[in-house]
C-alpha cells in the first residue's frame, strides 16, 4: 500500500488527472521544471565559480548553499501551488455534489406546486395562488441556478466534452426565437432576425451552441427595460460563421466590461434594476465557445445596449 500510495505521489500524470489540470499547470510538472532549473543553476554555478574562486572547498561550500536556498523556494512554490490545486477541486467537487443533490427534490418541489396550483387537490384561494405562485417562481430560479452550476462543475472538470456534428446554426437560432416569443412579448420586445442567404452548416457542439444562443438571447430581453429591438445577424466570414445580437437595453459601465466574463459577476447597472441572474451565463457562453476552438466578445456602452458576438468553423 505505502509503495502504491508513493508511486501515485511520484507519478505526475496520476496527480494531473486528480487535480484536474493539464500538464503545465500540474504542481508537480511545476516541481519537475524547477528541479531542471535547479541542475542548471548549479553547474552555472560550478563554472563560474571554479573559474573565479581559487578554493575548491569555499566552490563547494557556494553550490551547497545556492543549491538548498533554491530547492526550499522550489518546494514552498510547489506547495502553494498544490494547496490551491486541491483547493479548486474540492470546491469543485462540492459544486457538483450539492448541485446534483439539490436538484431531486426542487424538481419534486415544483411539482408539488404544480399540483396544488392546478386545483386537482383542492381548492386554491386567491391570497394563497398569489404565495403559491411566488413559491414557483423562485423555485424555477433555484433550478436554473443549480442547471448553471453543474454545467460549470463539468465544463471546468473536463467531464463534458463537445459532441461535434454539423448543423444549421440559422435553423437553431430560429428555433430558439419562436421560444422566446412569448418571453419577448412580455417585455415588449420585437425579435429581428437578419442572415446571409445560402449560410453553410457549422462543425460543433449543437446542444452547446444552443445554449449559447439561449443565454445570449435571454441576457437581450431581460435587459431592455421599456420595450425595444434586438437584433440577430448571422453572415459568414471566412472559414467561420459570424452569430451577433445587438439590444438596445441598459449597455454595461465601462468600469464593469473587463470582468463580464467573470464568474458570478453581475454590472452594478443589473442589481441596480433588479434583473434576475445567478451571474454564470456569460462565463458558461465563453468557455463553451473556447472549447470550440472559437472566439467571443462584445462592446457595449451605458444606456445604450450590448452587442455580443461568437465564431463557429465551418466544415
């Protein structure tokens, strides 16, 4: 057991795998490259100082000592580092055990709601359907919290990878819109939808993409606060497809803009109008479209709306 238990400490490629990370950013790759480093330092050492210093033994005595002060710094770094490694996967460890164990009974708690609000059990009054309704709508946003953080959990342990096809993204992103109707409709919102004829299929993750439209194109809606356009432009650009969304809604402050891809991390100008979000869209969008191989961004400007935009190959 002690010998498995050190050769699963000496084996980097079984810590990288525990942690989770890719070689280069494994503490003890980190430790190995030091270690290089350190031979390197030494036999530097070695020349110049037998070249400089007449006494072999005051040489020695110079190498021992740079030696050992450079092996201590390489083990505290080393250290912190795999501190922090372990750190990041037991959070997200945590993430996902509680987000998967919360998920069973929101899900058995809207369904009771449901229940009771469809009269099948009894009748409902109007003072307890106001409290039964609210009780559903903050339930929903539980669940699309939970969603959000078992996509993160996933994405950042390497556990859902892209399932690559090619598909149509004009058809998906139509699809997509005729959902959001309703939702658009309530905010007094008019959806334009604007392509390139003959738009070839893209190679990707659709369910991924999907979600990354569904994301982008909810963000628009929430944020128009009066009723406005949004407008989707989908043209082709060379060896990619372009998507762009542009709204007219409350724009993200310029201070904001470096961290809206943060997770967690809402613009004071969207708590400031009480807009519901759990902060993770966005960061979920980006690290999706990376995964991809693509890019995305955005511009925006206060009181003025947003305009994202992504890339997806074409095949």
């Amino acid at each position: 057991m002690k010998f498995s238990e050190t050769y699963q400490q000496l084996n980097i490629f079984s810590q990288c795998r525990k942690y989770e990370l890719p070689l280069w950013q494994c503490p003890q790759f980190l430790f190995l490259i030091m270690g290089i480093f350190i031979i390197a330092a030494t036999l530097t050492t070695y020349a110049i100082g037998t070249r400089y210093i007449a006494n072999p033994q005051i040489v020695i005595l110079v190498i021992l000592a740079i030696t050992a002060i450079l092996f201590i710094i390489s083990f505290i770094i080393t250290q912190s580092f795999e501190r922090l490694a372990e750190a990041n996967r037991m959070k997200t460890e945590f993430i996902s055990i509680i987000s998967h164990q919360l998920r069973s009974p929101l899900t058995n708690l809207r369904w009771a709601i449901d229940l009771l609000l469809s009269g099948e059990v009894g009748k409902i009054e109007e003072k307890q359907m106001e409290f039964f309704t609210i009780l559903r709508e903050n339930g929903s946003r539980m669940e699309e919290l939970v969603s959000d953080l078992l996509i993160v959990s996933r994405m950042e342990s390497e556990k859902q990878l892209p399932k690559k096809t090619l598909f149509s993204l004009e058809e998906l992103t139509k699809n997509l819109i005729a959902k959001a109707y309703a939702f658009a409709k309530s905010y007094n919102v008019e959806i334009k939808l604007m392509t390139e004829n003959n738009l070839p299929k893209i190679f990707g993750d659709a369910s991924q993409v999907e979600l990354v439209v569904e994301n982008l194109l909810d963000n628009a809606i929430k944020y128009i606060k009066k009723g406005g356009v949004i407008e989707i432009g989908l043209s082709k650009n060379d060896k990619n497809i372009h998507f762009k969304i542009k709204d007219n809604g409350v724009g993200i402050p310029r201070e904001d803009q470096k961290y809206i891809f943060q997770k967690f991390f809402r613009s004071e100008n969207a708590r400031r109008t009480q807009t519901q979000g759990s902060g993770l869209g966005l960061y979920i969008c980006k690290a999706i479209i990376e995964k991809n191989g693509e890019k995305m961004g955005f511009k925006s400007e206060e009181g003025k709306g947003s305009t994202f935009w992504f890339t997806l190959p074409i095949k």
